[in-house]
C-alpha cells in the first residue's frame, strides 16, 4: 500500500503541465499536474481519460461546449472524444488514463 499527499506532490511539481506518474492501479495510470491558468491544444486519447480536479478549477472544451469542473469533480472523457483546456483552468489536476 502506497499513501499519497496530493497536495504536497503538486506543490513540488516544478513545472505547469507537466504531469508526474504516482501509480499503475490494474491498466490505469494516476498521474498528477499543476494547471497555470494557460490554455492547452486539443488532444483526443484511444482510451478514456478520468479528470479529477483536487483543487481550483478546470475550463475543459469538448467541441462547441465548454465544461467547468470544480474542486472535488471528476469528469471521464470518452475515448476517442476531442478535448482542450481553455484558458483559466488552475490548481491541481489528477488524470486516470485507462
């Protein structure tokens, strides 16, 4: 068993956007990032993607629609779906990629 102080870990994160591995639950990876408020290009995955914002926010657009995920939230991308982070997403993002 592992126990893992998120909030310590992004705050040793030394650069935005740059996500950091923490571990391999079955086939799905946990990984951990520090959002900066900047905008990311799109980016479609061939599995689904869990975002689960520890804190701040996340300005996730799927296509023509934006969704604001807050502090607590998780939401899962389906495979295959297009997606970006747009501009004014900060704080503390943990993706499950399966």
């Amino acid at each position: 068993m592992s126990l893992f102080d998120l909030d310590a870990l992004a705050a040793e994160l030394p650069v935005a956007w740059r996500s950091q591995g923490l571990a391999r639950i079955g086939a799905a990876n946990l990984k951990l990032l520090r959002m900066d408020a900047q905008p990311l290009a799109e980016e479609t995955h061939a599995y689904p993607e869990g975002l689960l914002v520890i804190d701040g926010h996340l300005n996730l657009q799927l296509g023509a629609r934006l969704v604001a995920v807050q502090a607590g939230e998780l939401y899962v991308v389906p495979r295959g779906v297009p997606h970006a982070v747009a501009d004014g997403s900060d704080g503390t993002l943990l993706i499950i990629d399966l």
